[in-house]
C-alpha cells in the first residue's frame, strides 16, 4: 500500500467516525428537546472544523456574484455545525423538518443575526408551529394562496414581515411539489395585494427544485427565469426585487449562470447526509 492509498483510507474512516458522531448527536433531537444542549456544547475537533469550513470556502469561492444568497441547508446535521459556520460570518440556514427546526432555533437563539429559511413542504397543519421559530425570515415553499393566508395569520404580531417565495413545480413530475407555472402570478397577486397578506407577509421570490437529470440547457432554471419575467409584468414588480431560489450542491455553478440569485447547498457543506439510522 502506499502513501497515498493508506492516507485515503485515514480520511475515510476519519470521516466516518465524525458522521457517525453528528448522526448520533442528531438523533438526541428527537429524543427530547431538553436533553438536546448536548449537541450545542459538543465541540467539534480541529480537524472537524477545518474541513468544514474548507467545503463551506470551497463552495463560497465558486459564487463570485455578490448578489447570490449562499443558503446552507442544515437538515440531518447537528447545530454545532451552524454555529461554526455563523462564528465563521454565515447567516442564511435551511432546514425542511418544522420539527428539526425549532429545535435547533432555540438551540441557537443567542445567534442574534441568524436567518433561518424553511425549504420543506409546508403542510397547512404545521404552518402555526413555523410561527414560533425565533428568527425564521423566509419561507421558500409556499405553494398555495390559502397557505399564504395562515401564514399571515401567525405572523400577524411579529415585528417584522416574513418573507415568503412561492415554490413553482417546473420540471411537471407529479412528485414534485409547487404550483403549476401558469398559477403563480396569481398567487403572487394574492400576495402582495391582500390586506392581511400584505401586513404581516413580503413577497421576496420564486424557488424550484429542478429536476436531478436535467439536460444542460437547464429547461427547469429558465422556466423558473420565465415565471419571473411574467411576474414582473403583469404585477408591476422591479426584476431586482424577485428573487430566484434554484441549484442545490449537484448544479448551483450552473443555476447561477442561468440567474439563480439564491442558492441552497447542502450536502457539499456539511457532508453527505445519512438517514440510515433514524
Ligand atoms: C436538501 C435540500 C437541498 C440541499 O441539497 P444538497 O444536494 O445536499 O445540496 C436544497 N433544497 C432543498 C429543497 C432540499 O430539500
């Protein structure tokens, strides 16, 4: 074996012991809420935080455009992580599980600046529990005019508006969720021009999740880029202040050039994510 073959082999099994060790600190999330300041003052190694903070580097020198939102997306990974990455000068998060999120908002609640973003599915149920995440700022996955609604609803006596961004299905798989292309300036409509909506919600964009496979021309990005444009001209909206949510760790070198202006990568930040064991 050489050099090269047995220092691989190191690396491997080093990451694997810290995967496994931030699945099992992950796991105490679900456990109990109280038991879970274990996974706050777990303190990464120097390894650890070093090559955390080379993927989160790595991935910061790829978007050049100081216009493009770097969103971390956190899901599966231990708030240690984040708060590395906040200590480090980041402040935008994503998180998918209502759950998972308003654990890790009040394990991080002295993070004064952080910007929590909710990119999961938004079932109307749920849309209450969202309400009591301290410093959530967007939600990227609204799909509906009723969900509008309740989130106006919940968030009608916070001091600042919620920024919600309507999820647009543009590849048309039916697993897919967002609305439909041709539903979306009517939902923006909703938006902005609703009282309730309008005093307690700002709209601030349009995210997809494109399809895995997609061909280089990138229909789903363009699609996303057309829903903006329509948005613009029969609303009234400024271009600038429509923001795009598309390319995650596989194709976000890719949305940019085809004017993504919010990226969500996760996996290429904090590591593969494991489910495994849950
Ligand atoms: C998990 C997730 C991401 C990040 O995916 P990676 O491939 O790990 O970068 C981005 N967007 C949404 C909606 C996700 O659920």
């Amino acid at each position: 074996m050489n050099t090269t073959d047995s220092l691989r082999i190191f690396c491997y099994k080093n990451n694997r012991v810290f995967i496994d060790r931030c699945i099992h600190n992950h796991n105490s999330y679900h456990t109990s809420i109280n038991r879970s300041t274990a996974t706050t003052t777990y303190k990464m190694d120097e390894t650890e935080k070093r090559e955390l903070l080379e993927r989160y580097n790595a991935i910061k020198s790829k978007i050049t455009d100081p216009n493009v939102t770097l969103v971390a997306v956190s899901k599966t990974k231990p708030s240690f992580m984040i708060r590395e990455l906040y200590e480090n000068g980041h402040r935008h998060f994503g998180e998918n599980y209502i759950q998972e999120l308003e654990l890790k908002s009040k394990e991080l609640e002295d993070l004064k600046d952080i910007k929590w973003h909710f990119i999961g599915s938004v079932q109307s149920n749920k849309i209450k529990q969202l309400g009591s995440v301290l410093n959530l700022a967007v939600v990227e996955t609204v799909e509906k005019s009723s969900a509008a609604d309740k989130f106006a609803k919940c968030f009608s006596n916070h001091s600042q508006p919620l920024e919600i961004m309507v999820q647009v299905n543009t590849s048309g798989e039916q697993s897919k969720s967002g609305c439909e292309p041709n539903e979306v300036v009517d939902i923006v409509k909703h938006i902005i021009s609703d009282e309730q909506c309008k005093k307690s919600l700002k709209f601030s964009g349009l995210m997809t999740i494109g399809s895995p496979n997609a061909t280089e021309d990138q229909p789903d990005f363009k699609k996303l880029f057309e829903c903006r444009d329509s948005i613009s001209k029969q609303l009234g909206l400024p271009i600038e202040s429509i923001a795009l949510s598309m390319g995650m760790s596989h194709d976000f070198v890719e949305a940019i050039k085809f004017g993504s202006t919010s990226v969500r990568v996760g996996s290429a930040i904090f590591g593969e994510r494991d489910y495994s064991k849950k």
